[in-house]
C-alpha cells in the first residue's frame, strides 16, 4: 500500500473555495456533463506510477440498477464527481493526486491492490461472486481502505430492489461475521483534516430520511482500525458532481467536500 509522508498543508478551514469544480463544468459544457454518451463510460485507466489516483470499482448491476438512459449503478457521477473532489485535494494538500484521471476496476482484477483506496457506489445492485469476494476480503486485510456511497432505501424507487440488505449480504460473504457500527461525529475520522460536527448536513436528493453513517472495523472491534465508512440513505458524490451547477447549496456542498476530504487522508494515515 502507499504511504504517505509529507505533511499536509491546510489551506483555510472555514469553507472550501468551488470556483474548482464551476471551472471544470464550464470546460466541459453541459451537454457533456458526464463525459459520455452511451450506458457505459469510456475507460482510460492510467498505469500505476506511485501518483495517487482515485479507484471506482465496477461490478455486474443487478436486476433492478438500471436507469438514467440505462446506465448500471456502479457508473453515477463518474468520472465528475471525482475529479471534483481531485481538484479540492489538490489545492488543499500536498497530495498530488491525478485530477484528471479516474481508474475504473474490477475486485478481482490485481491491479487494485496497488491503490489504498477505493470507492463503490450504489451497492444495493452489487453483485458479487466468489472471486470478487475473496479479493475484497483480501484487500482490506492487507490494509486498504473502502469508500461506500449512495444508496438508498428500499422503497426509493416502489420495485422492490436495492436497500440495505443486498449490501449487508455481499458483505456476510466478504467478511463472514461482519457488524455494521452507528458511526457518530466523535470518530477520528470525522477530524481527521476538517472539523465536522454534525453528520445531518447531507440530506439525499431523492427520497426523504436522515443520512446514515455506518462503519466496518478490523475484528469487528470499534478500538482497532476502521476499513470502511458506509454511506447511507445519502449520496455525498452526488455534491461534488453537482458542485458546478447550482443544484445544491453551497454550504451543503462544502460540508460534502470536507467529508470527502476526510475520508481520503484518514484512508491514507491508517
């Protein structure tokens, strides 16, 4: 995995600055807002070279996952919200993540335990074989760190699939055994470069609820490490991919960033 060794440098606390992400938006026009035009985006993997470089993974979309001009689940906000989050990364630390460019990978594919992060989306329509499973469970051994967003409550869309319970069973087959844990703003990684008090600040776009944060530990034991932060019943990318058009508020937008910023360098320090 890669270490990090440099010392952050913080750049203001109080808010983030987002003319980053309205300048990509302007760049790319709104009819090319997601960068493609077809059910799936085009893949331009970088080979690795020791530069941080943010990991989407990808995985078969069950029944159900399907919408938004048929694209699959795991593709949302790709590969804007990233790079937005890129952007804020590179102008608040000494990171030097790649801005623009965003790794797409399979569990099961080798490559991605060269990164210590990665990033999964819309899980209540992961489908997962015995493979990709054990390549999980690998990876979060060996020490990396899993980011899981958006996903909703079953009743989201009246069609029966999704929610929580096909997420919380792939993970029985990950990890057999494992706990999900209330996280609450007292934990580490909530401090970790940005100061977050509260965890209401992410209301969902979609459907109704509180956001719920919930965390994987090593052993199931809350005092050794965490190796994974759960999204739920919220899509924090969501801000980011949306950060240069208007469609949330500013101060729910720079709350998403924070939190996105956290999660990378307690990902990277743990």
């Amino acid at each position: 995995m890669i270490a990090v060794s440099r010392a952050w440098r913080i750049v203001g606390s109080g808010a983030l600055v987002l003319l980053v992400a309205i300048a990509a938006f302007a760049q790319r026009g709104f009819d090319d807002f997601y960068g493609y035009g077809g059910r799936i985006p085009p893949i331009r993997n970088v080979k690795y070279d020791g530069q941080f470089t943010f990991v989407r993974v990808k995985y078969d979309t069950a029944p159900g996952g399907f919408w938004s001009r048929g694209r699959p689940s795991w593709v949302h906000g790709f590969p804007l919200a990233e790079e937005n989050l890129m952007r804020i990364m590179n102008d608040l630390s000494f990171l030097n993540p790649r801005t623009d460019d965003i790794n797409v990978l399979a569990l099961d594919d080798p490559e991605i335990f060269k990164y210590p992060m990665i990033y999964i989306i819309e899980v209540g329509w992961w489908t997962l074989n015995d493979r990709e499973a054990a390549a999980l469970r690998s990876y979060i051994q060996k020490g990396g760190f899993v980011i899981v967003d958006d996903f909703k409550t079953i009743e989201w869309r009246n069609d029966g699939t999704g929610g929580w319970e096909p997420f919380a069973e792939n993970m029985q087959r990950v990890l057999p055994g494992v706990r999900f844990f209330e996280m609450d703003p007292s934990h580490p990684i909530f401090h970790s470069f940005f100061e977050i008090a509260t965890l209401d600040n992410f209301p969902q776009a979609y459907n109704a609820g509180r956001p719920v944060f919930r965390g994987v530990y090593e052993d199931n034991d809350p005092s050794k490490r965490l190796v994974m932060i759960v999204n739920y019943n919220t899509d924090i990318s969501q801000f980011w991919e949306w950060s240069g058009r208007g469609l949330r508020s500013v101060d729910q937008t720079n709350e998403a960033y924070k939190l996105g910023v956290n999660y990378l360098i307690y990902g990277m320090t743990h």
